[in-house]
C-alpha cells in the first residue's frame, strides 16, 4: 500500500511539471499579453510616431515598428535597399498564406501574422521544454517554459515580428541535434538563418558536437566519421546567412543594409545621455534586462563549462551576447535576448526561481505596454 501511494506521489508530481502544464502557463501568459495590450491603447493611448497604423481589431496592436518592413517585404518585395537587413523567411510565409485567400494586403498579413505567430509560441514553448528536459530534467523542463513565457520582451513573440517562428526553429533545431538527428537539426538551423541574422550562430553548437567527436591521447588522435557529418551540417547555417545576399545579386549587401540604419549601440548608453532624448527613459528596459542576464551567465558558467551537455550553449549564448553589444540596437535587447536558453536553464535550477517569475512578470507588463502603445521597446 505505500509503495503504491509512493508511485502515485511520483505520478502527480511528474504531471504537475508536465508538458500540458507547461503549455497551460505559455497560454496564460498570451492571455496576459492581449489583456495588458488592450488595457495600453484604451488607458495609456498610441503615440502617432510611425506615420501609419493598422487598423485592424486587436491584431493591429501587435502591429508597430519593424512589423512594417516585413509588411512592405512580403506585399512588394525588397523594393528599397535597406530592407536587405531583414530576412526573408517571415514575410515570405505572411505572402504565402495571404495569397491563399487572395488578400495580400497589409491588414490581412497582420491578422495572418497575429494568428500564425502565437502558433509558432507554443510550438517554440513545446521544444524548448523537450530540449530541458533532455540536457536537465522535466521539472526544470516546466520552470523554462515559465520563465521564457514572461520574460520583458514576451510581447514580440505575439507581435508581428519574425521571433516566434525563429525561437520555434532554433529550439527546434536544438531538440533535433541533442536527439543525433543531425540532418533534420542542420535544416531547421538553415530556415532559422533565414529568418533571423543571428541565426548564423548556431553553427557554433554543431562545431562543438563536430570537436566532442575527436579523441586525443598522448601519442595520438583518432577523429570517428560522425565528426565529417557534424561539420557539414555546420555549413547548412552559414549558408542560411548568404541565400538573401544571393538573391540581391551581391552577397554582402545584407550586412551592408545593416549598416544603414541608425542603432542606439551601447557606447551611446554608457554616458547615459540618452536619458534626455524623447525616446531615452523607456529604454532603461534594455538596463533591467542585459544586467541580470549578464549577472546570471556569470553565475552559472563555471558549471556549464564542466558540463558537457552544456558547454556548447554557453560558448553560442556568449557569441551571441557579445554581437548584441557590438552591433545591434540596444533598446531591441529584451527581444535578442528571449532566446538566451541558458540563462533560463541557470535561473530554473535555483530554489528561489518563483521570485525570479515573480520579478519578471512586473517587466513583461511593462513591455507589452511600452510596445501597444508605441514606444521604443524595438
């Protein structure tokens, strides 16, 4: 009787930290996301910054910033030479399931977007909790999945940006690689370069599996043929990042187009001018977020370097941290920085990971609001 209450006691432990729960607080925190972005336009208002706005019915809220860019991609095409910047993916999955219904118009991309993208939430949700609980445990699984559903930049993830389909590649790809799927790991980091620069990144992870597969002794070296297959899937990302500059005829001028926009680098920040700039004081956010996330990497790298399940995500956070502060905005780093996995996985396995939860969430309102009502949260 009471090693029959005892496997009972493990069976409602395991389904209280289980995917379905998991899934149940991605969706209340999309929940969340609408209420608060609703609350923003009705009691804070819009900002008319941008010179347009999508009317469309709660969609249109999701619509601000960069979604534009995608928008004018996926409708005309890369009509201007700065759009080169913004990879094709996205918008062309937008065009796509807009010409099904013979609208490809502004409005109903958005709704398409809107709708497609929260999808491409969950399923990102879905995959990095397998991924979790693969490298750590199905606990620790369902603490991730909490922490990533209410981080500051949550909002993009609904918006109509390209983050959620990339996290949902990237994590994707992650499952797939830790699981020796290699070939199926290597295309979905191709798609996930396509739509996102940094997706490029990943190579790094499949160079690490590539290294692990070289034993070394003192007087030689033996390299098994799974080290051939993990470098050539190394080259599926890298090939991602040139296919748009193939497309334009040159294969720099993506990175050239990235250049031609204005970015808040971080030495603009660091004499703290900003903070008289109309659009300076919102962006403190990008403080509150970078900080801690740094702080925490720190914390639980000399523990993930011993790991060697965990080695390779440290090294590829750390990349892609240091690409962050050298050559992206940074007022867009509550939304970079949703992918850092690590830095979940290090919070997740502390004691006291509901006060993280608990700290986060103010932040998460605070960026839905800073967004729906058009300031630069980017």
């Amino acid at each position: 009787m009471k090693l029959k209450l005892e496997k009972f006691m493990i069976s409602v432990k395991l389904a209280q930290h289980g995917i379905g729960t998991a899934l149940a607080v991605a969706l209340a925190s999309r929940v969340i996301v609408v209420i608060v972005s609703l609350a923003a336009v009705s009691l804070v208002g819009v900002r008319n910054v941008a010179g347009w706005r999508i009317e469309v019915p709660l969609a249109g809220i999701f619509a601000r910033w960069d979604s534009a860019y995608y928008l004018t991609i996926a409708r005309d095409g890369y009509v201007q030479e700065n759009l080169y910047a913004f990879r094709p993916l996205y918008p062309l999955l937008l065009r796509t399931l807009a010409a099904t219904v013979n609208r490809i118009d502004w409005q109903t991309m958005t709704i398409i977007g809107f709708t497609v993208n929260n999808l491409f939430f969950f399923v990102s949700a879905f995959f990095l909790y397998r991924l979790t609980e693969l490298i750590l445990d199905r606990e620790r699984a369902y603490r991730v999945v909490a922490l990533f559903s209410f981080l500051p930049g949550t909002v993009y993830l609904s918006a109509i940006y390209p983050e959620a389909l990339y996290l949902a590649l990237l994590f994707a790809s992650f499952y797939y690689l830790r699981k020796l799927k290699v070939v199926t790991a290597a295309f979905l980091s191709f798609l996930a370069t396509l739509t996102r620069p940094e997706g490029i990144a990943a190579s790094i992870i499949f160079l690490i599996m590539a290294l692990q597969q070289i034993d070394v002794g003192r007087w030689w070296l033996r390299i098994r043929r799974s080290f051939f297959c993990y470098l050539s899937a190394m080259m599926l990302p890298i090939a991602g990042a040139v296919v748009l500059g193939l497309y334009a005829g040159d294969i720099m001028q993506p990175f050239r187009s990235e250049l031609m926009w204005d970015k808040w680098a971080l030495n603009r920040f660091i004499g703290a001018w900003w903070l008289t700039e109309p659009d300076g004081p919102p962006a403190v956010l990008s403080y509150i977020v970078l900080l801690p996330l740094l702080g925490t990497l720190a914390l639980g790298a000399g523990k993930m370097v011993k790991d060697e399940n965990l080695r390779g995500y440290l090294i590829w956070s750390l990349t892609l941290l240091i690409l962050f502060l050298t050559s992206a905005d940074f007022r867009s780093l509550p939304r970079l920085s949703l992918q850092i996995a690590p830095a979940y996985w290090i919070l997740s396995s502390s004691s006291h990971w509901q006060a993280f939860l608990a700290l986060l969430t103010p932040l998460a309102v605070c960026g839905t609001i800073l967004y729906a009502s058009w300031y630069p949260i980017l």
